[in-house]
C-alpha cells in the first residue's frame, strides 16, 4: 500500500504542474501574449523542431557564422543527450514492471518492505536465480505482443506527449516574455520571465508557478530516489548478496537509508549553488547512457530467446543511440577534464586515448550484437 500510495502521490503532483501550466498558457493566450492570441502560440507550436538560424546567426558571416553555427548545434544536441534524468529512469522500466507484477513479472519475486516483514505483517518473496521465461506457444507469444504494446503506448504517451507538451508551454512562455535573451536558463526565468508575468496576471502566477516547479522537481527527484536504490539493491544482490545470504528488502532498506542519509547530509552542508548539484546530476546521467545504451543491446541479443529477439531496426536504433551519447560524453569528459582537472587543453594524445575508446566501443558493440542476433535466429 506504501507503493500504491507514493504512485498516487506522484499522480496527483504531475496533474497538478500540468493543470498549473495550462492555466497559465490560457492566462497568456486571453492576455494577447507570445503572439497575436490562439494564431501566435499555434505559430508556435508549428515551429517545434525548427531551428531560427536568422536569429542564431544575427550579424555573423563567414567564419563566425560557421562557429557559431557548430556550438550552437553541439549546445543543442548535448541538450538532447543530457536531458536531465530521462534515460535513467526509461532504463528503470522494467523494474517498475517487476514490482508491479505485470506480465512474467507475476512469477518474478519481489521487494517487500523489511518492517512489515519483520513485523509479520508480509512475507518475503522468493528471487529466481536464472529468472523465468515463457515457452514459444502461440498463446505465450500473443500475450508478449499486448504487453509489448501497452508498454510502447505508455511509453510513447508519458515520454513522448507530455514531453512535447510541457516544452511547447514553456518554450512559449520564454518567448512571450524573454525573446532574445542572453541569460541562462534559471537567471532568464527568475529575473525575467516570472516578475513581468506578475505584472501582466497578478502574483498568484509566480506561486503557482512556483508550486508547478516544485511538483515536477519533486516528482522526477523522488523517482529517481526509489529508481537509484532498487538498480543498486539488484547490482548488490546479484554480485554479492546471493553468495553471502543477504536478503534484498534488507539490502534496499540500507541503501535507501545510506542515499537518504548522504542527501541530508548535502542541505545541512549548505552548498552555496545547490543547483550545481543538477548540472552535476545531468551530465552524469547523459554519460551513463553511453554504457547502457551498449550493454543492453548486447545483453539482450546473447540472452534472450529467438522469439523475444529485437528486430534489426531496434538494433540499429539501439546503435545510433549509443553512438550518439557516446560522442557527446566523450565532449564532456574532455570538457571537464581541461576545465576543473587541468585547467588547460588536455592536448592530442589524451583526446585520442579518450575517441579511441568511444569508437572501439561502437566496433565492439556492433560486432558483439550482430553476432548474437545471427546466432540466436539461426537456432
């Protein structure tokens, strides 16, 4: 019931951020901002994905224009890449499943709260050592097929739609009140955009923007609390608990207490600029996506059965995506490395060291993957 509960939680906070932003953008629309009414934001959301280099490029020629139309595209694509904790938690998916009891997962022990364990209230459930597989008949098969689907859809409607949606609101937002800003992101929003939308539609913008902000934060921070805990309780688990006779709710139980405790223990330090601490978060989570965009292609072509094999546009998706946050970690690392580490340019043998690993990753990858797809459709 605790899950349940945080899951309705969660429910309620993300209706009402997005409550929160529609009733803003219709206070904009009837107040004639961001363009001429419905015409001006429909205008806007016709120009998602359109890049303005008439803006981008203003008063630049030749080879300015050539620079600074190369950072702008790297600023805009790393944006992609490391958009905040996204991928992490897409990642997470099938722990969700798992704890839900959705599809195989109903035969799949798991995660009971130690308290309630230790207090009768619950039982521990029993975690296999190899996992559980359905046999390929076709009821099986039809059954994998409707899960599959109910998956793409959640995932297509809550990445995907809400996605669009929150960043055309936004985006809109920024238009109407801070075109052609030079600031960044939190300055533009807290200097700017908030002070003048109180002025035009009264202060209860601001809270409520503010309540909006906190419920998406806390909502994505909370997630990613849970999500964090249950990867490492599983790592923990399989590489050393098995062997010792560890438990897993007990494992989970101290790890949440150790990620809680390291938490707190950050506010009381005081950091001067906590929001540091969600660039940091970002780029970690953008890098982290290179090895596990590799390691799952890999591991799901050597281990799962014929008819549970990704399909050859899956695996070529799944190779562009490592390589496309490959090379942005690697424009990190660099980036990290001769600005906090150094203090200089870390020079051609290091740069070389650093895409000679990205680029033998993507051989390895791409080898690795075919061959285990080749052999597995032959059996």
């Amino acid at each position: 019931w605790i899950y349940r509960a945080i899951e309705l939680a969660e429910l309620a906070l993300v209706i009402l951020a997005y409550s929160i932003m529609v009733i803003i953008l219709i206070g904009l629309i009837a107040a004639g901002k961001g363009g001429a009414g419905f015409g001006g934001w429909y205008e806007q959301f016709a120009s998602i994905g359109r890049l303005r280099w008439d803006l981008i490029l203003a008063g630049k020629t030749g080879e300015e224009a050539a620079a600074a139309r190369s950072e702008f595209l790297l600023d805009y694509l790393g944006g992609l890449a490391y958009a905040g904790a996204g991928g992490y938690i897409n990642l997470s998916e099938s722990v969700w499943v798992r704890e839900k009891g959705y599809g195989m997962a109903a035969w799949h022990g798991r995660i009971k709260n130690p308290i309630f364990i230790l207090w009768g209230r619950e039982k521990p459930e029993e975690i296999p050592d190899f996992g559980i597989i359905a046999k390929p008949e076709k009821v099986n098969l039809a059954r994998w097929k409707a899960w599959w689907y109910v998956t793409s859809l959640e995932h297509f409607i809550m990445f995907a739609c809400t996605l669009i949606a929150g960043a055309f609101i936004m985006s809109g937002i920024a238009r109407a009140y801070a075109a052609g800003t030079e600031k960044g992101a939190i300055d533009m929003w807290l200097l700017d955009v908030l002070p003048k939308m109180g002025a035009d539609m009264g202060n209860w913008v601001q809270y409520g923007f503010g309540v909006m902000e906190w419920a998406i934060l806390f909502t994505t921070q909370l997630a990613i609390v849970d999500v964090f805990v249950r990867n490492s309780t599983d790592i923990v688990f399989d590489m050393i608990g098995k062997r010792r006779g560890w438990r897993i709710d007990w494992i989970y139980f101290w790890l949440l207490t150790i990620f809680v405790a390291w938490g707190i223990g950050i506010i009381l330090a005081q950091v001067k600029k906590p929001w540091i601490l969600l660039v940091i978060g970002a780029n970690i989570a953008g890098i982290m996506m290179w090895p596990y965009s590799l390691t799952t292609i890999i591991a799901n072509t050597k281990m799962l059965p014929k008819y549970y094999q990704p399909g050859w546009l899956k695996i070529l998706g799944m190779w562009w995506a490592t390589g496309f946050y490959g090379y942005f970690s690697v424009l990190v690392i660099i980036d990290n490395i001769e600005k906090n580490i150094l203090g200089h340019e870390l020079g051609a043998v290091g740069r070389g060291v650093l895409w000679a690993i990205y680029i033998i990753s993507l051989i390895v990858m791409i080898v690795l993957s075919t061959y285990y797809h080749m052999k597995k459709m032959k059996t």
